[in-house]
C-alpha cells in the first residue's frame, strides 16, 4: 500500500484458481460470522467491533 490509510480494509484469504479450499474456508468463515467468533477474534485483535458492512 502506498499513501495514509483513510478507512478500514477489507482483507482477503487468496488461493490458486480451482482450489479445493476455497468452499471451504468460505464456509468456515461463514459459520464463524453467524456464530459470533468473527467478532470476538476481531475485537480481540483490532479493539474494537467490526463494522456492519
């Protein structure tokens, strides 16, 4: 990245094209969003709770 930071960043998991991984780590992190563990870990890490978005 190159320049100030203005917002926060979406970030991503990158695999190779055709992966066998990408429906799965889809679906863990799924779960992890309906279950609340997604925000737990992020709030741990970043401090606060993540947006809505």
């Amino acid at each position: 990245m190159v320049g100030p930071l203005y917002e926060g960043q979406q970030y991503g998991i990158v695999f190779h094209k055709g992966s066998e991984w990408v429906e799965p780590t889809n679906e863990a992190l799924a779960a992890m969003r309906e279950d609340g563990t997604y925000d737990e870990i992020y709030t741990k890490w970043f401090g606060e709770a993540p947006s809505a978005e």
